[in-house]
C-alpha cells in the first residue's frame, strides 16, 4: 500500500490522530512511519520530519506522509562505526544502505543510523551509491560539514575504489576521461588480479596475460580505481563505457546473484578542523569483494 496526504491542520491537535484521521490509517501504523522519518511538517518556515506521535500541531500547520508499505518494511543493514572523530565520525557503509533517506522514510539510511547511534546532529558531507559499500564521513556540526564537504567539491581529497569488472581488462593504469551529463569527469584504473576461471593472475607482478587456459567469457579483473571528480555513478559509467562494466551492476551491466561489486576502501586529506594529513582505509576484513576475493 502507498498513500500520500498533505493537508493544513484546521483543528488542533495531535499528530498521530490528526495524521490518522486524514489518511484512514491505524495510529499504530501512523506512529511507525512517523518514527522511520515518513512524515513532515512546517516548523519555523522550514520543512523537516516530525517524529513524535504525540506532538501538539497548531490549527494552519502543513503535514505530510509519505506511506508506503515496501519501504517502511525495509531493514537496515547494519553500518559500523569505525572512528570517532568528534566533529565527524567514520562509517563503513554496507551494501544497500542509502547514504541519506527520502521523503519515504530515513531509517535505512546511514544518516539516520548514525543519528541514533551517536545521539547527536548528523550531516551528509559526501554520497555513495546505495549498491556500493565503503568508507563515508558524517558531520557532527555545520561548520564541520561545510569544511569537509569543500575537501569532495574541490576535488583536493584522495579517493579509491576497488572494483570488480566484467572480462580480462588488464592495466597498469588507465584513465578515462569521457564527460558524464555534460561535465568533466576524470577516473584512473589499475588492474589488480584477473581470474580466468581456471587460473588467477596477480596482474601487479606481470605485464603479459595469456588467457588461453580460461574461459573468457567468464573471466573477471579486479581494479584499483582513483577518482579526481565526484559525478553520478561515474566509476560505474566509465568502466561501462570501455567494455568492463563492474560485476552485478543492474543499471549499466547486468544483475548478478551478489551485490554490486564495488567498495570505497580509502580516503585521504588534509583535515581542516585537525589541520593535520588523515589517512583512512578499510580494515581488511571488511575490504573484501564477492566474486573474486583473495
């Protein structure tokens, strides 16, 4: 079921009856969606999720829900923490969890997680694919989340990638410069091991792949990717655009029974707020791939 209602409150009162009369919904139901970030209302001229049943709204104040069933059914895959920075915080973000939510909800989203895990303001700095995995950074004040979020815009952070392509593409290192929606996009690929089926080639310690004992056709390579420009799904694009699209990528390759095969294992600045070289990676237990783990 999917529903939406948006209505000026003319008697006041409280939210979850005001929202369950409005939408014919049980309360219980109204109570759960309110809690998973499914409602909003105008407060002080702006626009924000209200997440108390029992709320007092005044007569003249907007609220809506967004209620669908699918979405609020959904169960957030566990992130962890992985440091403590004080005015941000590092995550790993696992596959499948969004970085931010929508006007549907916000709980499984990495955002919220963090929210409710610190118990203090959260802000977005920077985004990941939902499908992808990896490192990401939230902001524990404005400041902090203006500061950090510069270091992604103006292209002065280190950024890398491991990925697992479709085919033998071997490499030591290639950049891909081909636009994505009209703007400079800049990636460079290193081939790391190709897997042929029946042989696997670390591709670090030679120049020369034969691949003729394998099936071809099945074979995979993974690749380190770096990345200068931020744009949409562009790891994704690029390797798209020269015939080695990353493996179980649903959108520019096909669907796989894993999930799509790419991780952001590394990040590396000079923090404003420490002023200081960070220097952050993965641990290895969480650096793996599942297609081709070594």
């Amino acid at each position: 079921m999917r529903t939406t209602v948006d209505i000026t409150v003319e008697t006041p009162g409280l939210a979850v009856d005001i929202l369950s009369e409005a939408s014919g919904l049980p309360k219980q139901r109204i109570k759960d969606a309110m809690a998973k970030g499914a409602c909003w209302w105008t407060l002080k001229g702006k626009i924000v999720r209200l997440r108390k049943a029992k709320r007092d709204v005044k007569a003249g104040t907007r609220m809506q829900l967004y209620y669908d069933e699918a979405v609020l059914a959904r169960k957030a895959p566990e992130a962890e923490l992985l440091e403590d920075k004080g005015r941000y915080s590092v995550w790993f973000k696992p596959h499948r969890l969004l970085a931010q939510g929508s006007q549907w909800g916000d709980h499984c989203s990495l955002l919220r997680v963090a929210e409710v895990q610190l118990n203090r303001p959260c802000f977005l700095i920077h985004r990941l694919d939902a499908d992808a995995a990896g490192l990401m950074l939230i902001a524990h004040d404005s400041k902090a989340a203006a500061a950090l979020s510069q270091l992604f815009a103006g292209r002065t952070i280190i950024k890398q990638y491991l990925a697992d392509v479709t085919g033998v593409l071997g490499v030591k290192e290639q950049t891909i410069d081909g636009e994505i929606d009209g703007k400079a996009a800049i990636s460079h690929v290193s081939t790391l091991y190709i897997n042929t089926g029946s042989i696997n080639i670390n591709f670090t310690k030679t120049s020369a792949v034969n691949t003729e004992a394998g099936d071809t056709k099945a074979s995979t390579s993974r690749v380190n990717v770096r990345i200068e420009t931020g744009r949409k799904h562009q790891i994704r694009r690029h390797l798209a655009s020269i015939g080695h699209p990353i493996v179980a990528d649903r959108l520019y390759g096909s669907a796989a029974g894993v999930p799509l095969q790419l991780l952001a294992y590394y990040l590396q600045f000079d923090c404003p707020l420490a002023k200081s070289k960070i220097t952050l990676e993965l641990p290895e237990r969480l650096k793996q791939l599942g297609s081709n783990a070594q």
